[in-house]
C-alpha cells in the first residue's frame, strides 16, 4: 500500500468557514499520530479542549501530519494550502529529526549534522529563512503561529534552548514540551510511550500537549471574527456542517466533529459553576441529539449502498504511481522552498555539494539533461497534455435514474483517487512554473558547479514526477464507482503476532500494517501502522480506520520488510485477526465482528480479506 494513504486528513477541499475557527496542524509523524488510533492524536486532542475552552465558538482542527516529515515539507505544503483555504491559527509541531534537510531525497547523516543546526550552522540558517517566512505570511494572512517543540527526549534540549532562541526572536509563540512534561506532568517514560517498540507519544502524550497547547492558544487566539453560537446555536451549526460537508469533507467525519465538539461544550458548561445559563447547556445537549440522531441516519442509508454491484477498485499500479508522484512533489517542495529564499550563493552550494553522493552520485548525474530550463519547459507541456487532468464531458441518459446511480456512472471523474492526482498535479504545475521564473532569476549563479547541480536535481524531480503521471495515467482514468455505508464511527482490527527467537535474522520489531480499501462509504484507501514485536511470545496490537462497510482489508507486512523471513518461516506468526464495528470493546456496547480469523499452521507475511461486509 502506498504510503500517502498514511493520512488522518479529511479537509483537503475545506475552503474554510466563518462559522468555526479553524487551526491547521502541521509537521511530522509525532503530529500525524504514529502508533495511535486517529481519535488519540494531538489534533484530535486539541479539538476537544479547544471546543471547550471556547464555549461559545466552534472550532476544527486539521491534521495535515506526515509520516517523515521535515519543516521543509510541512511548511511550504501549509502556505499553499493557505491561499486558497482560511485558517486562523496553525500549530507546527517539530521534534529533533525534522532539522535535517533533504533527508527524504535519500540523503543519510552522520552525528556530525548536528553541528549543522547548532549555533549558526547551515542547517540554522536555513532553519531561519523558514520561520521568517512563517512570520511573514502569518503577518499578511491574518494567521496566529504556534511552533511546538514536541518531544520527551533530555537530550534534545540543545536544539529545543536553539529553536526557542529564533522564535523568541521572530516574535514567534514557542512551546516547550519537553519543560511541559518534566516539570509539568507526573507523565513517565513509559506512558508517554505509544508502546515498548514505539517511541511515538501515546493517547495520553497527545492529551497533555493538548492541555498545554490550549492553554497558550486560549490567551492569544481572537475569535471575533467567528459566528458565535449564542442563542441561534442550531442555525450556526447547521451552517458550519453545510460549509464542511459541501465543501468533501466526508459527512461521517463532519457529524462526528459537530457531536464531540458539543460534548466538549457540555462538559465545559457543567463545570463553569453557573457562569452560563442553564438553558445553554439544555440547547447543547438537544443539538447533540440531533447530530446523533443524523449520524444513525446517514450510517443508514449507506447499509443500502451495500447492495451496489460490486465495483472495480485501483490497481496496485495506481497505487505505487500515486505514492510515486506524492513523494516527488513533496521533495521538490523541500528543494524549491530553499531555492527560492536562500539569498546567500555560498548557502546555495552548499546545499548542492550534499547531493554529489548517495543516490545521486556522478553515475546518475550523468544522465540529467543539462539544459535545465528546457528540461522544465518539456515537463510543463508534458503535464498540460495529460488527459486524466481534463473534466470528460458529463454522462447523458435517455431514461429515469436514481442519485445513486448517477454519482456511480460518474465516479470516474469525481472519484476520489481521481480528485487526488488532479490535486497532486495542479501542485506540481504551480511548482514547474516556479522553478521556471527562479531559473531565470538566478542564471547569473549557474556558472559555479553546486548551485547548477542543485538546479539539475530539481529538474531531474520535477521531470520525473511528470514521467510517473504519465506512466500511470491509464490506471488513473480506472478511478471506480463506488458508493458508501457504516455502523459505527470506526472499525477495529485486533491482531495477535506470536513470535520467539530466529538468530539469523537481524530485528527485533516489524511495521505491522492495516490496508484498507474502501466500496462503502467512499474514501480513498487507508493505511495504519503499529511497530511490534518479533520475539514476543505473544502480543495484541490495537487498529482503527474510518468505518468501512464494503471494501478490502489486508493485515500482515510488506514485501520490503526486514524481518519478512520471520513470517515466512514461522518463527513470527500471525496468530488471530478480529475485525468488528466499533472502537474498543465497550461493556454496554458490545462489537458486532465481521471475522475472526485464526491461523492454522500458515506461514504466511499477511492475510487479505476480500469484498468484507461489516454490519
């Protein structure tokens, strides 16, 4: 499964509202979430509080985290999603490994790239440009910045001490986990872990960032600009739902926001000791009703989507391409984003001389064009002429049909997968044209040999990007028709591994994988994550996904696991599966499973479940 279906977002066509205050989430996997279901992540944390911190203010929270994550990939991405859609705050979480540039282009370093960051290092400077660029485009958007140093690690101080220099000296809100959780929790080691084998924070981690965060956004967020609910508070939340739900954010997810964030609001008014009105409390709880009686309904009439003709689903071609593209774009972020606000040209070399090894050594150079501006003229014509990337002309029909059978016939245009290459590609063009204007600009530094080779490198990305759309552009156009249903907010997949001792095999934990293709409800595919371990005689690991009514599950490992052997010989099992409808078991809400699969002597590295219907 490709790995930009590693994702918690389900706002990327949300343009924003006048009726929430909405606060962007950004940075690396600690902000993503690895190693916690989607509802114990620090934005989903900090809906809550923030919910009930503004009792009379609604309030989302995007998690645009991402696994491997550098600040030069979550802030360029940030800022462009931010011409087009509102945000009133955002909240950038870092950690010590999101200072190492160019990283994900598959450069490695040793322990002396720290040097690099400390004091005025290359890494510092570049660090600099970044959060003045933050300040900057926060100052002219309106936009209130939170940068968050999140980590449990002492070690980390002299980064943490570095990072809160800058900021102090931007004028850039700066919050120090590391001092919140020492000084300011009695948390430990082990609970903020999110297990033996994963040093990610747990539930509990993200709760009390969350308490943290809220405490110092409270004192600097302004929500005037905000449709209060006041007395109308049904009339503003219905608005907010038809701003999100007609706007793709996924009618689960909306419902599900609106009736936690009221819960958020009661709990908040119960202990505000008569502050507010007694009738205020009876119309949040009213208005939860009605959310959750909306949400049975909608859960529903997506039962009867089950009964769609089974559909065809994307290939695995569509699925490496897509990740393929993804990956491309994301690192021509990291390189445009230096590029255009390095000033210094000795800053410019210097980032060049880091790719005259590793996976571009002098062997590969060889093969870049060295025309660079031609190179980024051929992949603009090359992008514009994929069709995949045009509206067809919409279906006609010469007889009566139902709603569901004409988003069915046209989901080849409006399918998910689809509506996410077109949004991947109208990032890479924004990015092309870019690079075309920068080239230009700078044609007086190609003369000295590492700029020029960080301009090749750019092209050579930006041309491969192009390449893989064009490779994949067939199973791009394959986009299914789908439809869409549910039970409960989530579906749960308990997985036991038992393993033991395997000395020729090097590795002691595995990433452990849930792969969901989803029928019902329509979604793009999703895939979670737990590290865990080999050698354990015996251990539970813990999933949940977005409901899923119809479509495909496959548990195990992938082909490029490490330990992969362990799997294939039996010295790691997978032992039982449980999949049910519904987040942990619940005494007075029992899961209704769908399979409970148990192994019989298989050596087998995963295990797929076809065509699944949950209840």
């Amino acid at each position: 499964m490709a790995d930009v279906f590693q994702t918690r977002c389900v706002s990327e066509g949300f343009l924003g509202s006048k009726h929430c205050l909405r606060v962007g989430c950004i940075g690396d996997s600690i902000l993503y979430g690895q190693g916690v279901a989607p509802r114990h992540t620090l934005p989903a944390h900090l809906a809550n509080f923030l919910n009930a911190a503004f009792v009379d203010v609604l309030v989302w929270t995007d998690n645009f985290g991402q696994s491997s994550g550098n600040l030069w990939h979550a802030w360029p991405r940030f800022k462009e999603r931010s011409r087009s859609m509102k945000f009133d705050a955002v909240v950038f979480s870092v950690c010590h490994n999101d200072i190492q540039c160019f990283e994900s282009n598959t450069i490695r370093y040793d322990k002396q790239a720290m040097s690099l960051w400390l004091d005025d290092g290359l890494y510092a400077r570049q660090a600099v440009l970044l959060l003045e660029d933050v300040r900057e485009h926060c100052s002219k958007t309106g936009i209130q910045p939170f940068i968050v140093f999140y980590t449990f690690v002492a070690a980390d101080r002299p980064i943490i001490d570095r990072l809160g220099e800058i900021c102090d000296r931007l004028d850039l809100p700066f919050v120090d986990m590391l001092d919140h959780f020492t000084t300011g929790t009695a948390i430990t080691i082990a609970s903020y872990r999110a297990s033996e084998f994963d040093g990610h924070p747990s539930s509990l981690g993200h709760e009390l960032a969350a308490r943290r965060l809220t405490s110092v956004m409270q004192k600097r967020l302004n929500t005037s600009s905000i449709t209060p609910l006041g007395a109308d508070a049904g009339r503003v939340l219905a608005a907010a739902l038809d701003d999100l739900t007609g706007q793709n954010v996924p009618t689960d997810a909306a419902l599900a926001w609106a009736a936690e964030a009221l819960a958020a609001k009661q709990r908040a008014v119960r202990r505000s000791a008569g502050r507010s009105p007694a009738s205020y409390e009876a119309s949040l709880s009213q208005l939860k009703e009605r959310v959750e009686h909306a949400e049975r309904a909608w859960l529903k009439a997506r039962r009867l989507d089950t009964h769609v003709g089974l559909a065809q689903l994307p290939s695995a071609d569509f699925s490496r391409a897509l990740s393929q593209i993804y990956a491309s774009v994301r690192n021509l972020d990291e390189i445009l984003f230096m590029l255009e606000k390095t000033r210094d040209a000795s800053d410019l070399a210097s980032l060049g001389k880091i790719f005259q090894g590793g996976y571009y050594d002098e062997r590969r150079r060889r093969s870049f064009l060295t025309d660079v501006g031609q190179e980024i003229t051929r992949a603009r014509t090359r992008l514009s002429k994929i069709e995949v990337l045009h509206d067809p002309e919409p279906p006609s029909f010469d007889f009566a049909f139902g709603s569901q059978l004409r988003r069915d016939t046209q989901a080849a245009s409006s399918a998910p997968e689809v509506m996410e290459i077109r949004a991947i590609a109208a990032r890479l063009a924004s990015q092309l044209e870019a690079l075309s204007r920068l080239h230009e600009a700078q044609q007086h530094l190609l003369s000295d040999e590492d700029i020029n080779r960080l301009w090749r490198v750019a092209a050579y990305t930006a041309a491969a990007s192009v390449r893989v759309l064009e490779l994949g552009e067939k199973q791009f156009v394959k986009g299914s028709d789908l439809g869409a249903p549910v039970h409960d907010r989530w579906t749960s997949i308990d997985v036991v591994l038992k393993g033991g001792p395997a000395p020729d095999v090097i590795g002691r934990t595995c990433s452990l994988r849930v792969e969901a293709e989803y029928r019902v409800p329509i979604r793009m595919p999703i895939c979670e994550q737990h590290w865990a371990g080999v050698e354990k005689d015996w251990a539970r690991y813990h999933f949940e996904i977005p409901a899923l009514l119809l479509g495909n599950v496959r548990v195990g490992v992938s082909e490029t696991e490490p330990v992969r052997e362990r799997f294939l010989r039996g010295t790691t099992r997978i032992a039982e599966i449980k999949i049910f409808a519904g987040a942990l078991s619940d005494p007075a809400r029992p899961p209704q499973v769908a399979v409970e699969w148990q192994n019989h002597d298989q050596n087998i590295p995963s295990v797929e479940f076809r065509d699944l219907v949950l209840p």
